[in-house]
C-alpha cells in the first residue's frame, strides 16, 4: 500500500513539474510573439507613413474579442503560442500616422540635404547644413521637427500602453522598436545614430549596413549611409 501511495506521488509530482515548465514555455512563447507583432506593427505603420502603402488596418470589435480569447487561451497550459493575426493599430495611432504621412516628404528632403538626422531614440534631431543660416528657414524646419517628435513621442505612449500587458513593455522600449526600424530604413546619404552597445546594436552590427559601415559602426556614433 505504501509503494502505490509512493508511487503515486511521484507521479504527481512529475506531472506538477511538466505542467510549470509547459506553462513556462507557453509563457514565453505568448511573449515573444506579442513582441514580434508590436515590431510588424512599426513596418506597416511606417510604410503607411512613408506612402509605401495606401491602407492602415485599424482595430474593430472583432480585434478586441480575439484580444480577449487570447488572453484566456494565455492560461491554457498546453495551448500552443496563437497564430499571428493581421496587423493593426488604434484610431488614434491612426490619427498620429496621417499627421506624420503629410509631413514626409518634407522630412525627407531635409534628411536628404543632412539637415535632419534620425537618432538612436526614434526621434529627429538637427544638423547643421546651408539652410538653416537662413533665420526663418530655419524656424520653420524646428517646427517642423518639434511637431514631427511630439507625434512620435505621442504615437510610442499610445502603443506602449495598448501593449501594457506585454512584460517590460514600456514606451522606451517602443521608442527602440521604432529607432531600429527606422536606422534600417535609412538611405544612402542620410544620417542616421548607431544604437547604444546592445541587442539592437548587435543586430545593425551584423546587418548589410554594418558591414559597409565597417569600423565606423560603433555604438552611438553619429554616420552617413554609404
């Protein structure tokens, strides 16, 4: 009697310990995949800006509920991570990218002339260039820019928050999401800062552009776009 009691102890015990690693696995995997949707959602939020493409899906009821079963399937212990869905962002993320869309071309060909350069923290920054020794032409390129980082500051808060549930999310960690999305995006002639010594570093390290930058890609450092 007491070998069965034993036994069946340790069988339970067994199964105790498979559900917390599943659970944990299930965990991480739910994790990652809310990671790698906030990233899909940067590059289809900024070829809608950069007029790549014409549409940007916004969020619906339907969204919602098939946010709320994801959330109860995220208890589930053997259900496996949920399939990627079409991506999309809310009525105000949408507001923010047609504001940031009409601006484009403008902030484009400021990049192109290197009076605007992107920074590690996914906002724009000024660089010294010809047309800005003109007092008023300079002054309308600020506001310009002041209007464009209050957006993207804006547009970080809003998604960062509707993400909250994600771990560490946070609207710094939004703002990475976005500054490599964009430093991968640069064109030749367009400066651009290289991330801080970490993962995302790493990553525009051993990327096509780190290899033409060579020696010239060290973390932080401000460079132009071979």
């Amino acid at each position: 009697m007491k070998k069965i009691a034993f036994l069946v102890f340790v069988l339970g015990t067994v199964l105790s310990i498979n559900c917390v690693l599943e659970t944990k696995h299930t965990i991480e995997a739910h994790i990652t995949l809310d990671i790698r949707q906030v990233q899909e959602q940067a590059g289809t939020l900024l070829d809608y800006v950069e007029k790549k493409t014409d549409e940007l899906p916004v969020k619906t009821d339907n969204n919602n509920q098939e946010k709320t079963s994801k959330v109860i399937s995220y208890f589930q212990i053997f259900t496996p991570a949920y399939a990627e869905t079409l991506v999309t962002v809310s009525p105000l993320a949408k507001e923010i990218a047609d504001r940031m869309r009409e601006r484009f071309t403008d902030i484009e060909n400021l990049k192109n002339q290197g009076c605007v350069a992107e920074n590690n923290r996914g906002y724009l920054e000024l660089k010294e260039c010809d047309a800005l020794k003109e007092a008023e032409r300079k002054n309308e390129i600020q506001r310009l820019l002041s209007d464009e980082n209050k957006d993207r500051k804006a547009l970080y808060k809003e998604i960062a928050n509707l993400n909250k549930n994600i771990p560490d999310m946070s609207i710094s960690k939004v703002e990475s999401i976005y500054a490599l999305e964009r430093i991968q995006r640069a064109k030749s002639g367009q400066i651009i800062q290289i991330p801080e010594n970490n993962e995302d570093f790493q990553k525009v390290k051993n990327s096509p552009l780190g290899q033409k930058l060579g020696d010239k890609c060290t973390p932080g450092a401000w460079v132009v776009v071979p």
